[in-house]
C-alpha cells in the first residue's frame, strides 16, 4: 500500500512539473479514495494540503474554502488524524495573521464576530481566540498521543537527525507546535485588568518542582499561561517515560522563556539556581554538560555588563565561564555541551585592541595614547619620524603587506615596551601609555603584540608642533587665524599656503596662494572660485605645521532681505454640517525682515476645495485699508466629508496661505463628562476613589448612563535621579477595568488599588501615575470621554528647592524657595532641614579630557601630575561629579509658616560651585530629598573661581538702543588669549585678542537703535592643546507694539433673539488713539469636542538675532585611532539540533495569490518547508562589545579595523 502511494505521489510530482494542477488533483483524488479506505492518517493529511495548494491556484475565494475543508475533514475524522488537522488549521490561522499583521493591529475590536465564516473580516483579539481554540483541539488525547510514534506520520515531516530521540512521539510533536505558538511575543492585544503574569517565583525552578506547581489564572486566554500550561505535560511526561534527553531539551527551553518573561527582580538568580540543581542530579551524564553551558552563557551575558564605574559586580563572571567550560570540556569531550562549551569559551577569549591618539601635539612635550584592551598582556612601541612626503605615500598604501614593508624600511627615533595590566578577568579594559617628547615634525607610532611582530600590531601618525589653524567663514572670504595651541596666543608674521589637492571629478581649480598674519595671527583668503580638500602649510622660524582637508565655499552668501507677503485666513468655526454657510475673514501683511506693514488695496482670489483638493468655489476680494477681505461659501449638500481648505492667493506677488475646516455629518453632542479634582494624598496600595459627573450642556443631570473605565499605570522618577543614569521611559500597565452608571445626579466613582510595579525600587522615590479614562454612553447611545491622573507613590511628599543658577554674594536678600506638594499637586506643609556645602573644586586650571580616565592607569596620579599638570588624572574636570565639601550652611524650615529661606549674609562664603540639599519626611515617615546646585560670584573676585579655565558674562540679560554691554573675560589660567569677534547683522564689525593672567578684564559694547532684534559675541580659546569656542548671545528687544483693548459693556448671558451691542476701548501701546478694525465670532462651543476651535495671529516677524560667523578651530585638535590589524579568530560553531517538522509541499496559506501555471513546473515540492510557528531553539553567543569600528576588513585570515574620533 504504502508503495502504491510513492509511486501515485510520483505522478502528482510529474504533472506539476509539468505545469498541469488540474492533472495532479486527478490523481491526489485517486489517492484520497485510497487513503480513507485504507484509514491511513499521514496520507489523509498529504491529500488535504495538495488540495489546498491546487485550490489557491485554480480558485477564486479559495481561502474560505480551504478552511471549510479543513472544518470538514476534522469533523469525520478521530484520533490521530483529527489532531494533527486541528494542528494544521490552526498554523493556516497564524499563517494568515503573518501575512496580514499590519491590517489585525489596525482594526478595532468588535463585540462578536463580523462575519462568522469569514476570518478575514475578523479583529486581533478573535484570531488568536480561534487559532487558541485549534491548538487546544489537537493536545486533546494527550495520554493516546504520547503512547503514538511520531514515525507514523514521517510521510509528511521533515525528518532531521536525531530529532526522535527529544521529541519521539505525536504528544511531542503537537504540544511543540502549538508552544511556538503561546511563545509569541505578539504584544498588541488588549490585556484584561487581571492579565496573567508570570510573577511565580516557582515556575523558575528546577524539573521536578515545577511539575508540581499549579498553573492557573482568570486570565485563561493569556498566551504566557498556556506555554506554560504546555512545557508542564511535556515536563511530566519526560520525567515519567525517563528520557532524560529530552527532559533537558524542555526542562531548558522553559527555564529560558520563563527567565525572559519572568516580572519578579531576581529572576537571573534563580535561574541559575535551577540549573545547578539540575547540573548536580545528572552531574556523572553528558547531559549535565548543556546545563553548564547554560550556565556559563548565563554569566557570559552577565560579564558583559560590567562597567568599571557604574557596574562593577560582575567583573569575574567571564572568568567564571570559562572554568565551567573548561571543567566541561575536560570531562565530556564529545557531548553536545562541550561543543557549545568551546564556542563559547573561545569567544570570551578573543583579544580585541584599539588606539586613539590626538592628531596634533605640541613641541618637546609628552603625550599620550589610549589604550583599549582586552585579553592583552603587552604591546612594544617604536616611533619612526616622517616627512610630509613619506606620509603622503604611506597614507595612500591600504595593502597589508606594503604597510609593512614601509614601515621596515624606516629608522626608529624611540622604542620601548609597554606592560598592559592583564588580571585575566577577559574583560574589556583601558589604560594610556605615555608618548615620549618629541620634536617638530610628523611622525608614525607602531605598536606590535611583541617585538618585531607583523601579525598583530597597529599605527597610527601624529604632528608635533605648537601651531594651530582656527577658521571662520564670511560672505566670499574666509579667516584663518594662527594661534598657540599652548595658551591661544596669536601668532603674527607667519607664512601661510594654501594649496588644493585636485579632486579626481575635475571641478576645482588650482590653489597655490601664500599669505602673511597680522598682529592678531589672521589671515584672509579671498577668491572667486571653489576649492576643496585644501592643504593650509603654516611656517615660522623654523618651525612647521600643516593642516588638511579645508574648504573654500565662494558661493556662500547671506541672502538679502527680501519682502515677503503672507495671509491669516479665519473661519467662525472648525466644524461645519454639509449646506452650511462657511464664513471667513482674511488679513494680509507684508513682511521685510522684521518690518511688518498691511496689504493694502490687494487683489486676491479665494478658493475652497475638498476632501480631495477639488476646487469647489472661487471668489475675488481687494484688500481694505486694514489689510482685510471677509466673504462666505455655502458648502455642498453631496459629495464626500472630510477635510476641506480654504486657500488664498495673490500670484503677482506670490502670496499664498491656507487654512483648513472638517465638513462632517455630525451629531452636536448633548452632554459632557469630566472628573472631580484629586487632592487627597494617596500612598502604594491604598484604595483610590475617583469622582466624576455627568451633564448635559443645558444643565441638566446625565443619570443612568453607562460608564466603562481603565485604569493606566506608569512611573516617573525624581529629577536627580537621573544626573548619573540615561534619561528613559515606561511602558504604560493596564491595572484595573470596568463598568458603573451614573446616579441621578450624574456622578459616578472609580474605585481601584494603587498597586505599584514591582521591578521599580522604592529607594528611588519613584512616582506612580495612574492615568484614569472614562467613557459614558448616555440612554440615547451618545458617548462622551474624561481623562484624569492620580499620583501615588510610596512617599507621599514632593519637596523641591528652588535656587537661581548664580548669586552674587554681595547681595544680601538671597532665598531658597522651597515647595512641598502631595503627589496630586496640592500644598502639604511639611518641616526637614536645609543643607549648603561648597563642592571641592581643582586646585588649578584642567583642560577637558580628550577621552574618559581608564580603568587601569599606568601611572600613580603622582607621576601622572607631574608629567600632565594640567589634565585630570580621573574625572575632576567635570563638575557634575564634585565631591562635596564643608558644611557652610544648615536650617530647619517649616513651610507651614514659610515657603523661603532667607541665606542672609553671604559675603564671607568662598566664590564658586555648591550643593543644596533638602531633607524632609511625610506623614507616613518616609524620607523625601531634594538636590539643587548654584554658583556663587562676586564682581570683586579677582580671577574665575574653582579654577575654571574660561567664564564670560555680561551686566546685563538684555539692554535697550543706548545702553553699554559691559563683558567680562575671566581665567584662573596663568596665561591665556582670548579672541573676540563681535557680530552685528550677519557682519564682524569688531575683533579684539585679550590676554589673561588669572584675573578678570572687561570691555564695553555700545548697542545702537539698529541692534533691535540683537546681536553676538564669539569667543575662541585654546589652552593645554585644547580648544573652546562659544557664542554669547545679547538680547535687546524690540519696541512693544501690543494694543491694549479694554472691554466696556459684555455680558456672558442672554434671552434667545434679543440684539446685544458690545462695546471695546483700543489704545495703543502708549494709550495712545488708534484706527483699527476689529475680528469677532460667536460659535458653540460644544463642536470643540469634534474639532477644537482658535485663531492663529501672529503678523510680527522678531525673530531673535542668529549668529554665524563664529570661528571653528577642532580641525586642528582632532581625535583619531589608529589602523589595527589583529589575527582573526573564528570562535567557531557548534551544529544545532533541528527537529521533525511538517512538510507543507510548497503551500503557503498566508495570501491569496493565483499562480502562473507554468510556474509550477521547476517547483520541488518535497524540498519546500513552510514552518511558520515550530522554531529550533537558538543558543546566541554574542561577542563582546568594543569601541565603534568605522571600517572592518578580512584579510587573509587577519581582521582590520581603524576608528575615527570627532
């Protein structure tokens, strides 16, 4: 019988090569008759899907049928046959979701179904109801299902290799099927208020725990509930049957999927509990090995979180990995785990190395390069010096070899050999290694894994010199300006060359142009053309310095002020039914630069257009003497709704504005729903009352309505929480649903518990909003929606400080204001303490840190001071991370009687940076604080405070035509030259180098009438081979132009069809008399529920003054890495297990798409496998993470990569 099938099956493969469907349908119907009469359940099966398959192809709506087809077959059949058709039409289900995902998750959820028949009418939540429905249908007869051989239906499976030995039986077939299924992580389904979480700590443990443990919930359709529903028979059953294979083959896919589910905290220690509980009960069997090796990847991942600063526990889980992999690998050489075991212990072992270095250091002082490592125990330098023709040839040799080769043929001028700190923690670590002093010149640093070494090594090239090239582009010209790199000390006489580096597209011309700086270090190049990748050669007694990769824009032009015009179009309301009367006003202006005048006398058209931008209506207008034009249009009573847009035009002058308005079949609503304010003060767990109410819009009370709630929870953390963490947000949690009616006075409550989310700790004062939404449906099926917020959390206090940025202690009526709020926002008087302390600030001037401290310093901060005296030895730069000092000032405070308080005298406090900090506690006694910082100033101080490098401030945060700008320069450097560009209307009009000794100087601006709208101050350092730029914005306003309209009679209620004058007084900004016309409208304010209604007029263009002439000197200090070549290890990889799956022969239910006949004839149905739900368990070994790699090369077995800093 079963060769008679082959050879009937041969002929359907024949015909289909042949491109013949109809032909091969002949004969699967022939086998049909045969596999029912011979009750043969595999070639029932195969029948049905090469049916299904012709049916796509030859039917029209041949979805439905198929599925009708299927219904059928499951109704005359029994077991086995009838599971594994229960199977199938539930994949046919998830198939079509796949296919069609984007179309589920746009539909609403209906009550019932649309149409019964047809799934594909059906929202998401149905769906996965019936493919539910179909998965639980095929795991009926389980005790007949494990005691059947999956061999029985090998006819329609992709057998693989040893796949029976963990899953020999129908039992394990079918559950697997449908567990790729519940294992979704489809999140786009509604979720009930109880929803079914996986918060048991049990279910993480061990085989023969987790059999016993009771699985249930409310929540019965949840798809979590039922994988694990399903991985407990299939636990149970393979602890009963004694296959211990296939024991840990579930017992492992379980524990992971419930670890990555899991919401309890400690879920990564339990995890690896249970499988060192299991590892000691098979601890003399191979299958122990694939629990170490989930427990080495556990700490594998676990490693590779650690953060020298932030996360420093689990520095030696790497080293911990390994000794399980090698205690596996020793002991069980051939099993399955020791294979994963190597992969994964080579991967920790990778070596990785980077190198970063500054482009350009200065003359006869040591330098240094950072060093990223991993695995590393040495690297030997040697330093080759290199003339600007060696490194033009060097830098375009990308070959390996050629590399090599030319480095060879160099003489090193220093060599020597650097000890990288290696704990074997194969962690990932940096330190820096100290460049000797060198002369001017350039030079190419190699550095090898040992000596003479060419498989592993890395090269990066330096400059020496003091000279640096600071930039800023004008209108055709551009500055360059020549300054020490040690203190910004312009450099004047030097001889500058600019030469372009022709381009291989032809466009640019030749530059060959020599210039001398001025007495402020300048230079300026001017031109006609465009020139790119200039190379600027600056030169002066001796000493020489070149600098790449400039640019030459002659194109660059501020626009001129031109005159533009533009329309505000108002309507009287957003909303309108079809046939009714559209009334509109428009207002033009005409707009040069920041002058506004009106359009008068204008000529313009009108034009209304609908839903698809056809014009409906046209009309003509002149502007007035106020700029106006007002008219109306009848909308139409046919045609489609939607968004409509009134358009104005003026093509003589290129006017155009538009606005828009809904034309909808609207029903005015009668009522509205709003919530009652919260002010109570609420804490984790209590029970919340929420109040609101009901009312029609004429006043009438809405009883007896249904109202349907949902309650959303998130979190907000403190606003210091986040000084040392990445800013991030939560996911909203539904945590309560439900119904209630109004009374007969139209209220209604809410009642719900304030639970907290469990993963978030209490000690960070998290705060809880639970974000409450209401939708009432009155008795006439109109539904109206509220919004409120209740705050919880497990404090039930809010105390902030409040402090100005700086203070000038000379002043003596500095306060803190301080504000205590329950968590809804309403005043809570509350007592605690205020605390001042002066932050410990360097005790000389630091540059910034071209790169963050390493973790393993190669110097003592000794011998690193000595050497870099002005670089931080960690992060002492940054301000933000100041250790605190003394105690300078301590009260108690009571808001109760006072929300300020008073510092009082201040004189005798040291200028520079402090810490405030406000400790209070609820009623509840739990500890609420807050933390602000402020600076303190004097103009009496002599030279910046906290030894800061560079500070700039003016008298004043805006002035007025007439007034002086007073800015002060200020350094506690010994020595540094700031160069100042003052900026008026896109135009330098004044430039000045100051030079500072550790004090303060200051010069003085004159702001004239033509400086409304303001102006800029740029300012560009360079100190200790560092660079700062920065701009300071002066604000000076315009003149105040707002009228003043005063209302003289109004009254806000009045008898239907009685006439009502109003009456308004306008005056001008001064008081004075105006002409003006006035704009009014009247409309219902109910619509704003449909579409919010406002007019928009803003006819002043005042924009603040933009700058953009600043100066850019980072070419000259840039950061680079070096090129590195390290031999490239494969980590190898082990052979995943792969299992017995369905052979769909080529059908694919996810679309309906007829088939090309012919196209059928190369189709080799028995090497076509759809597996839409039943995936083999992946094992990832991820490698680790390093620095960002710009380029990365294999090359002969050896892999390359180089970094490129800002």
């Amino acid at each position: 019988q079963d060769q008679d099938f082959s050879s009937d099956w041969k002929k359907v493969e024949a015909f289909e090569k042949e491109g013949l469907p109809k032909s091969a349908l002949k004969v699967v119907e022939e086998i049909e008759a045969n596999a029912k009469k011979y009750d043969v359940p595999a070639q029932k099966i195969k029948v049905l899907l090469f049916k299904s398959k012709y049916a796509l192809t030859l039917e029209e709506d041949a979805q439905l049928k198929i599925i009708d087809d299927f219904r059928s077959e499951i109704e005359k059949n029994e077991f086995p046959t009838k599971n594994m058709l229960e199977s199938v039409l539930a994949n046919l289900f998830w198939q079509y979701f796949q296919q069609n995902r984007w179309q589920f998750y746009n539909r609403t959820k209906t009550e019932s179904k649309v149409d019964p028949n047809d799934f594909r009418t059906w929202d998401l939540q149905t769906l996965f109801d019936e493919i539910h429905l179909h998965f639980q249908a095929s795991l009926e007869n389980g005790l007949l299902a494990q005691r059947t051989e999956l061999g029985l239906f090998d006819d329609i499976l992709h057998t693989q290799e040893d796949s029976k030995i963990f899953r020999p039986t129908l039992f394990d077939f079918l559950n697997h099927n449908a567990l790729a299924f519940y294992k979704t992580p489809e999140n786009q389904i509604t979720k009930p208020a109880y929803k079914f979480e996986i918060s048991d700590e049990k279910l993480l443990s061990d085989a023969m725990v987790f059999s016993t443990i009771t699985i249930e919930s409310k929540d019965s359709s949840s798809l979590q509930l039922n994988a694990l529903k399903i991985f407990q028979d299939l636990t149970q059953f393979h602890i009963r049957d004694g296959s211990p294979k296939a024991l840990a083959d579930i017992n492992i896919e379980r524990l992971l999927f419930v670890k990555q589910n899991a919401t309890f905290t400690n879920k990564d220690k339990l995890l690896l509990e249970a499988l060192k509980v299991e590892r000691e009960l098979h601890g003399n069997n191979d299958i122990s090995a694939l629990y170490d090796f989930e427990i080495a990847n556990i700490l594998h991942q676990q490693g590779q979180t650690y953060n020298y600063k932030t996360n420093v526990e689990p520095r030696w889980k790497l080293k911990e990995a390994i000794d399980i992999c090698n205690r596996v690998i020793s002991f069980f050489p051939e099993s399955i785990g020791a294979q994963k075991c190597k992969v994964l212990k080579n991967t920790i072992e990778t070596k990785t190395l980077s190198i970063r270095n500054e482009d350009n250091v200065p003359i006869n002082q040591v330098a240094k390069v950072l060093v990223n490592y991993k695995n590393f125990d040495q690297l030997h330098f040697k330093v080759f010096p290199l003339t600007q023709n060696q490194l033009e040839r060097f830098q375009k040799i990308y070959r390996k070899e050629e590399q090599i080769k030319f480095i060879n043929n160099l003489d090193a001028t220093k060599e020597w050999s650097s000890i990288l700190k290696n704990e074997h923690d194969y962690q990932a670590h940096s330190t820096e290694i100290v460049i000797p002093a060198l002369s001017n010149g350039h030079y190419l640093i190699f550095a090898t894994l040992k000596k003479n070494d060419q498989n592993t090594f890395a090269f990066g090239a330096i400059q020496v010199t003091n000279f640096a090239l600071v930039e800023r582009k004008e209108n055709g010209q551009q500055t360059y300006q020549v300054i020490n790199r040690n203190d910004g000390r312009p450099i004047p006489g030097a001889s500058v060359n600019f030469k372009n580096k022709r381009q291989r597209h032809g466009n640019d011309k030749n530059l060959n142009k020599t210039l001398t700086t001025d007495e402020k270090g300048q230079v300026v190049l001017k031109g006609s053309s465009n020139y790119s990748n200039i190379e600027v050669t600056i030169s002066k007694n001796g000493e020489k310095a070149v600098f790449g990769n400039y640019y030459f824009n002659n194109r660059y032009r501020d626009s001129e002020v031109q005159t533009r015009y533009h329309a505000f179009l108002f309507t009287d309301r957003s909303i309108y039914r079809p046939g009714q009367t559209v009334y509109f006003k428009g207002i033009g202006i005409s707009q040069t630069g920041s002058d506004s005048s009106l359009l008068v006398d204008q000529e313009v058209t009108v034009t209304l257009k609908d839903v698809n931008y056809q014009e409906i209506k046209t009309a003509k207008f002149k502007t007035n003497d106020y700029g106006s034009i007002h008219g109306e249009f009848i909308l139409p009573n046919g045609g489609l709704t939607g968004n409509f847009t009134l358009e104005v035009r003026a093509k003589d002058i290129g006017l155009y504005s538009s606005t828009s308005f809904s034309c909808e079949e609207y029903k005015r609503p009668k009522f509205e729903t709003k919530f009652e304010p919260v002010t109570e003060t609420y804490k984790i767990n209590d029970a919340i009352v929420v109040k609101g109410l009901a009312t029609a819009y004429a006043g009438s009370n809405i009883t007896d309505a249904k109202v349907v709630y949902r309650v959303h929870r998130n979190v907000q953390y403190p606003r210091w929480f986040y000084w040392y963490r990445p800013w991030f947000s939560s996911e909203p949690q539904e945590i309560a649903h439900g119904e209630t009616v109004t009374n007969d006075k139209g209220e209604y409550e809410i009642l719900f518990k304030a639970m907290p989310d469990q993963s978030v700790s209490k000690d960070e004062l998290p705060i809880f909003h639970y974000e409450i939404t209401a939708d009432v449906t009155d008795i006439n099926g109109e539904t109206r929606s509220a919004k409120t917020k209740v705050n919880v959390g497990y404090h039930a206090l809010t105390a902030n400080v409040g402090v100005p940025e700086k203070l000038d202690k000379s002043e003596k009526d500095h306060k803190l204001t301080i504000t205590t709020k329950n968590l809804n926002g309403e005043f809570v008087p509350a007592k605690g303490q205020i605390k001042i302390y002066k932050l410990i600030a360097p005790d000389h001037v630091l540059r910034p840190r071209p790169w963050a401290a390493p973790d393993f310093p190669s110097l003592s901060e000794s011998e690193f001071k000595k050497l870099f005296p002005y670089e931080a030895y960690k992060d002492e730069h940054n301000s933000s991370t100041l250790q605190k000092g003394k105690l300078v000032y301590e009260k108690a405070f009571d808001t109760d009687k006072s929300k300020e308080v008073a510092l009082g005298n201040m004189k005798r406090w040291d200028s520079g940076q402090y810490v405030i900090e406000l400790e209070s506690e609820d009623k509840f006694g739990q500890e609420v604080k807050d933390v602000a910082r402020t600076t303190l100033f004097s103009d009496d101080d002599k030279t910046l405070a906290d030894s800061e490098l560079f500070g700039i401030t003016t008298d004043k945060s805006e002035y007025n035509s007439g007034d002086k700008v007073l800015v002060t320069l200020a350094s506690a450097a010994a020595e540094l030259f700031v160069t100042i560009d003052i900026e008026k209307d896109a135009k330098i009009i004044n430039s000045y180098v100051v030079q500072l000794n550790n004090n303060k100087k200051t010069i003085t601006i004159s702001v004239t009438k033509d400086d409304i709208g303001g102006f800029a101050i740029h300012t560009s350092i360079s100190a200790f081979n560092s660079y700062q730029n920065g701009t300071t914005p002066i604000f000076v306003p315009y003149p105040k132009t707002d009228l003043e309209i005063e209302t003289m009679t109004f009254r806000d209620k009045l008898q239907p069809g009685t006439d009502e004058t109003w009456r308004f007084k306008i005056t001008g900004p001064e008081g004075e008399k105006v002409s003006a016309e006035l704009l009014a409208s009247m409309y219902d304010a109910s619509l704003d529920k449909f579409r919010p209604h406002s007019w928009n007029f803003n006819p002043f263009n005042r924009p603040h003054y933009y700058a953009r002439l600043g100066r850019n000197g980072q070419r000259a200090f840039q950061k680079s890495g070096f090129r590195v070549y390290v031999p490239y290890s494969n980590p190898g990889n082990f052979s995943q297990q792969q299992y017995d799956q369905l052979n769909w022969f080529g059908f694919h239910f996810g679309i309906h798409r007829p088939m090309l006949l012919r196209k059928m004839r190369n189709a080799d149905y028995g090497e076509i496998s759809a597996q839409p739900v039943a995936q083999a368990q992946a094992i990832e070994v991820m490698a680790d993470s390093e620095a960002d790699l710009d380029e990365v090369i294999i090359e002969e077995g050896t892999l390359a990569y180089s970094t490129k800093g800002p």
